[in-house]
C-alpha cells in the first residue's frame, strides 16, 4: 500500500492531492493514507502537507527501496520484482537460492551492503554500506551455456552506457567484466550459472558498482586500482537513477539478443568503449601467462589475440592487464 501512496505523489509531483483523493484512488481509508505518509517521511521522503489542499511530494531520497524501484523502472521483464536488503552476505547468492526455488526471469536482488561478496575465482568484493549499487539479476534465457560469456557482454555494455548516460563519465570496458573510469575500475560483473550439458536453467548476472564512496573508503590494498562514480564527478550521485537506467538499457540489449538472436549491438557497443582492443596485453589464465595484441571481439564475446607467433587464439576469459 504504501507503494501505491507513493506512486500516486510521484505521478503528481508538481500538484498537491488531497487526503480523501489518495484513499478513492488506493481503496483505503484517510487514516491508513495518513499513516503510509507518515512512514515515508520518516524514510526521508520529503512531504508538504497543507490543509484543504493534501499532499505534496518535493523531494526523494536515493534509496534503493524495493517499492521505489519498481516504480521507477516500471518494467514487466527486466526488475518485475526486486528484493532490496540492509545487509546480505551476497546478493548472487541469494539470487542463486531464489532462482532455485522458482523466481521468474527479471526478478532483481540488491543491497544496501554485502559482508561476502565475491569476484571470480572466489575473490573477495568490497561493498561498504549505503554508497554502492550491489545488486543481481535472475536470467532465465533459451541458450548454450557456451554462450553465457555473451550475457557478460550485455551487461558490460548496459552497464558502460547507462553510467556514461547518467554521469558523463568517461567509461571504458576492460574486457571481460570490468567497467574503468581513468584507468581503474569502477564496476565489476560476475556471472554465474546453472546448466544441464546443453541447457540453461538459470544465469545470475551480479553487478558491483562504486558510486558515493571517496578513496579512503577502499581498504588499502585495493586504492591503486579501484575508483567511484564520485571521484570521477566530484560530487554524489544518485543511485537509483543509475540502477534505473542500467535496468531499461539491459532489458533493451537482452531481449534483443533472446528473442532477436542479435548480439551485434551489444558487442559494437563493447568494441566501441573497449580499452583492451588494439592494445598489447597480459592474459593470465590459471597458471599461464602470455604477452599478446588483442585485436578484436567474437560475436561469442571472446576475445581474438594476436600471440607471440603471430598466431591468432581466441580467449574464453581470463586476467587481462593493459
Ligand atoms: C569482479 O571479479 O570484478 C566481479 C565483482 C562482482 C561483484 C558483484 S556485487 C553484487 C554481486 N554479488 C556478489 O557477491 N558479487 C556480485 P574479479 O574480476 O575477480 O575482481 C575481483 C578483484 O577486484 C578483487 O580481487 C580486488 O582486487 C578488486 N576489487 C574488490 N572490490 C572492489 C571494488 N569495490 N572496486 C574495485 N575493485 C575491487
């Protein structure tokens, strides 16, 4: 219910609406708009109420509220439910154990802050409190599991554009799961999945993304190569915007590539922000290590090098420093 009082403040932001107005709309009594209007301004909304006259919104936190979010991405596919925590160890793993236990495609999982969160390879992933967008996708798409690398792919560049949208930032993707501003990473993707020998049950698509948080906030060891949204903009950007906008580039480039079978947009679009193509590069891969030019990106989103020999390779994936 107090998602339907907040919808309806939302859709009439600039006017104000009477108390009795809200309770026809909703289809509950004065009292129960009154309380809903009490709880939100508690969370930090911020409500003009004027007697004779009723409600209005004037200003939003940037929260990642459940509620809100659904309302502001307003999709039936992409973020049709959202799940939002204080504080979860990880959010692929709660997305693994509700894709388990039957969550449709599109459901989304974030946080406020991850105590386990992890990168590849069982690496760990900083998520400090309040200043990050952390959060999960549910897939459920009708492919290989060979071609989950693609689904990396689509979120790299969903991710890269919605930011540069947003921010203005000047993005680059390293391929292939690191958004970089300047040279450091200000967003890391982890895929992971669920397969039969040739089908997919489930792909979760995790997101990490340093938005509100200065340098001093990243433990030590990893200051040298990790940067924010706000270190870039030099001031506090709103979350929910760029989770807004990363949720309608994705479902664009998605279902593009589901229902469409076409990967051509996405994969110019990674070509286009690439920071690896045309560079010579160090791909560390389990215990081997080779020194080559990475010359461009397969539809499959692997990576074709150019080795020592001359021989062109293709790359699944792997550590790639620049
Ligand atoms: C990644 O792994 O970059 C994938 C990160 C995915 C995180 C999201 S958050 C929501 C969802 N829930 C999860 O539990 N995970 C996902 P990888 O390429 O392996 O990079 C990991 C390395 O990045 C670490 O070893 C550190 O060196 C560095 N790192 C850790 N935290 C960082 C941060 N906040 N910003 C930049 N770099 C970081």
């Amino acid at each position: 219910m107090k998602k339907d009082v907040l919808e309806a403040l939302k859709n009439n932001k600039d006017v104000f609406i009477s108390g009795e107005e809200l309770s026809k709309k909703i289809g509950v009594t004065r009292t129960a708009v009154w309380k809903n209007i009490k709880q939100l301004k508690e969370e930090g909304y911020e409500i003009e109420s004027v007697s004779r006259k009723g409600y209005r919104l004037t200003t939003e936190p940037d929260t990642l509220d459940a509620n809100v979010l659904e309302i502001e991405v307003a999709s039936k596919h992409i973020g049709n439910k959202i799940y939002h925590f204080e504080s979860i160890d990880s959010t692929n793993t709660i997305a693994k154990k509700l894709a388990t236990e039957g969550a449709i495609e599109g459901t989304i999982i974030i946080a406020e802050e991850q105590s386990g969160a992890r990168g590849r390879l069982g690496r760990n992933w900083v998520s400090p409190n309040g200043t990050g967008i952390w959060m999960s996708m549910i897939l459920r798409p009708n492919i290989e599991p060979m071609e989950a690398t693609k689904i990396t792919q689509i979120t790299a560049a969903a991710v890269a554009l919605a930011i540069k949208k947003v921010t203005g930032c000047d993005v680059g993707i390293k391929w292939p799961n690191d958004i970089i501003i300047n040279k450091k990473k200000v967003c890391g993707i982890l895929t992971e999945m669920s397969a039969e020998l040739n089908c997919v049950n489930y792909i979760i698509v995790g997101i990490g993304i340093n938005v509100n948080m200065n340098l001093l906030d990243f433990p030590e060891e990893i200051r040298p190569i990790a940067t924010s949204i706000k270190s870039c903009v030099g001031e506090s950007v709103s979350r929910k915007k760029i989770v807004t906008e990363i949720l309608h580039k994705f479902e664009e480039l998605y279902l593009d590539f589901v229902v469409h079978k076409n990967i051509e947009k996405s994969m110019n679009i990674c070509k286009k922000y690439s920071v690896t193509l045309g560079n010579q590069v160090k791909i560390k891969n389990r215990n081997k290590e080779i020194i080559a030019q990475a010359i461009d990106l397969t539809e499959d989103g692997q990576l074709l090098i150019k080795n020592e020999l001359g021989e062109i390779e293709k790359v699944l994936s792997g550590e790639v420093s620049v």
